[in-house]
C-alpha cells in the first residue's frame, strides 16, 4: 500500500488567513472570537463568533466569480489556492485524472439562502437568483476546486457534521492508500455565521453568553465553560502518495498513519456520558496505525467547551489510553478559533502537522479551573515544548459522528 504525506497547508481562520499567521497566533494563546459585525446583533442574546476579518473575494476572485460564490466556497477555494501553491505541485505535468478533492461542509451555502429568500418575500419569485441552488448546496466547495485545477479524479463532499475535516482527510488517505490517486485535496469549509443560524444554537442553550468577555468566552475543559462559540473558515491539506511526493522533490510536512470513524447510534446532537463511539473511533485509528496507546505524543481534543462534549470526550480518552492518559498532552484549539464546524477538522489537522514539526504544542486558552472530570493534562493557557513523533486529531460531529485521524512527523 502507498503511504501518504502531507505536502501543502491553507487556512483561512478567524486566528489569520495564512498558515504562518494562523499558526503564530495559536502558539502565542491568542484568542479570534470578537462581536459580530455582519449584522445587528442587538436583540440576540449572543453577539460574539470567530469571525473571519480581513478578507476580499473580490480580490481573489473578481467581483463577477466573487458573487457567483457562497462565503463558505470562497473560504474553500482561497484556502485551496493556498495549499496548492505550497505544495509546489506542477500543474502543467501532473496526471490531472489522479488529483481528487474531498472537501465538505456542514451547512453550505445557508448565506446564499436566506439572501434569496429575502429577495422572494419582497421582489417575487422572478428575481431569485438562478445561481442560488448551485451556491447553497454543500458539494460545490469540492467542485469549485475540482474545476479551478482541473481535478478529475475522484471528488466528494462529505457531510458528517463536525467531524467533516477529519472524514474528508480520512478517507482521502484510504483512497490514496490503496493507489487509486496520486494527490486528494481535502478538508472542510463553513460559513454559518448569520441570524438564523445564531439563533437556532442559541434556543437550544448549546452556546456560551459571555458577550462580555469575548476572548474568554471559548473555554474547554474549564468548570466555568457555558457553551461553544460558533466560528468559520476553511482548512485544505494537500495529501500525496509519497512515491509522489518524492519523485517531484516535495517537501513533506508529516504522514498520515491511521484514521478511524464510528457512530455512536445514540442520540440527534448530545453524546453519550462515556464517550464510547469516540472511544471507538479512536481505538479504530490506532489499530489502523499499528500503534499501541503509549505511541501517541500528544491529543488535539475535539473539545468544543460544552459540558457534555468536553466530559464525554475525557471519558473516551481515559477509556483508550488509561494510565497513559494522564501523561499525553491535551490540547484544544477551539479555545482559540470557535467551533469552525465543518471547518475545525482541516484547520486542527494543519495544527497538528505544524505541532509535530515544530515541537510545539499550543494552548488550550482561558482554562483558570478544571471541572473536577476533566483532569487530564490540557496545556493550559501556554504553549509548551516538547520532543513530539505522533499525534491524533479528534472530531466528532451532530449524530454521532466520530472521525480520528493520526499524524506522524515525517522523518524520511
């Protein structure tokens, strides 16, 4: 079987819109949740997201493709341009037919949805955009990609919720794997940021109210979390077959060694107290890694600082690693973005490939007291050197699902 490499990164986030950006910030603790400015907030209960700034399409695009795209494709296509430049992929030479792209989004284009629908209830049916089905639905980020590069290969846009990031990377590894492609775009995008969806999280109480206090107001693991913060963006790896890879001289970021999914079959949105089909998943990645729990250096936590979530997720890491749990490190980036829901998975996988790379694993912010369940070791509030090989991801998702995904630090 072909082993498979990471060989480009791009982000677009609400930490920063490059990698080196994105990478610093999560490094020094720094928080990108502030007040939402894309619309009046002020009969909403909540008024803080990780919301991406600094951002043109117009610029990137043209104004004429710039419109005939949803936020949440142009997060996917500018992050993909990124991760393709870095790769230093020839695009004149390679076989086109054996580049694929996987990414998907929990949402799509909701943006694009209610803009129109507005347009319905006050112009009339006449003047609803013929392009809004083609920019709402979720697989036109993978195909807004697959045309900018000429992509033929194999394409999807998988929709599990959450754990998105962490499905489209997995199952572009399996793909890769077994040699049916030579390069997978893959990743995940979300643009959900606006009232509907505000509100909707909102009325079901899964979102913290700390408008106060904007930058504290993600804190997983901590005994005084109220709830995620919602966030946006896009995060693209450029997976390669390393006979690929090494034949074009590549640089080579890390490897992908392990993925695993499961279901917990439990319940529409909360998940179970045990945490036993993130246990699974988890238990499926390192068997498909070879690994032995003891292998793994350090745990990107899906951790969205909810109260279940954050115990649940504890639970299934004590599960699988057992007395090892309380010596690997813990660490939870939504701390610092939001939950960029189908976005988190990308964006947390480029994490953890510059963790390995660099030896540094960043923060997990605003954690002042641990809930007395969660007392593993979360590298609280400073980022911490360390002499890393291995690493997991873990993502899960509404439904149940669970994605984990395990990066080792490419040594040749």
């Amino acid at each position: 079987m072909e082993r498979v490499v990471v060989t480009g990164l791009g982000i677009i986030s609400p930490l920063g819109n490059s990698v080196d950006e994105f990478w610093s910030n999560m490094q020094q603790g720094k928080s990108g949740i502030s007040y939402i400015d894309s619309f009046d907030t002020t009969d909403y209960k909540v008024k803080i997201a990780g919301v991406v700034h600094d951002f043109d399409p117009k610029a990137l695009f043209g104004v004429k493709e710039a419109r005939r795209m949803d936020r949440f494709c142009q997060f996917a296509l500018a992050a993909a341009m990124q991760a393709v430049e870095d790769s230093g992929l020839d695009l004149e030479t390679i076989d086109h037919e054996r580049m694929g792209v996987y990414v998907g989004s929990g949402i799509g284009g909701i943006e694009s949805l209610l803009d129109q629908h507005k347009v319905l209830l006050s112009r009339g049916s006449d003047r609803v955009s013929p392009t809004l089905v083609p920019m709402m639905i979720a697989n036109m980020a993978a195909a807004l990609i697959s045309i900018h590069f000429k992509a033929q290969g194999s394409t999807l846009a998988p929709v599990t919720a959450c754990s998105i990031g962490n499905t489209s990377i997995g199952e572009a590894y399996f793909n890769i794997q077994a040699g049916r492609s030579d390069i997978i775009i893959a990743g995940g995008a979300e643009a959900a940021v606006n009232p509907i969806s505000l509100s909707s999280f909102n009325n079901s109480t899964a979102l913290s109210k700390s408008n106060d206090n904007p930058q504290g107001a993600s804190r997983p693991f901590d005994a005084s979390r109220d709830g995620f913060v919602m966030g946006e963006g896009s995060g693209i790896l450029v997976l390669e077959s390393l006979s690929h890879a090494l034949k074009r001289g590549a640089r080579i970021y890390g490897e992908i060694i392990g993925y695993g999914a499961s279901s917990d079959a439990y319940h529409m949105v909360a998940t179970p107290a045990d945490g036993n089909g993130a246990a699974r998943a988890m238990k499926l990645a390192l068997k498909d890694a070879d690994l032995l729990p003891e292998q793994i250096d350090v745990i990107s936590a899906h951790a969205t600082s909810t109260l279940i979530g954050d115990r649940s997720e504890t639970a299934a890491i004590k599960a699988v690693f057992g007395e090892h749990a309380y010596r690997v490190p813990v660490t939870a980036n939504k701390s610092m973005t939001g939950h960029m829901f189908g976005a988190a998975g990308g964006a947390e996988a480029i994490a953890l490939v510059k963790t390995l790379q660099d030896g540094v694993i960043p923060p997990t912010a605003n954690l002042k007291q641990a809930d007395p369940e969660c007392d593993l070791d979360y590298v609280p509030n400073t980022a911490r050197t360390a002499d890393l090989t291995i690493g997991m991801s873990n993502s899960f998702g509404f439904g149940g699902h669970n994605a984990v995904i395990i990066i080792r630090k490419y040594e040749g």
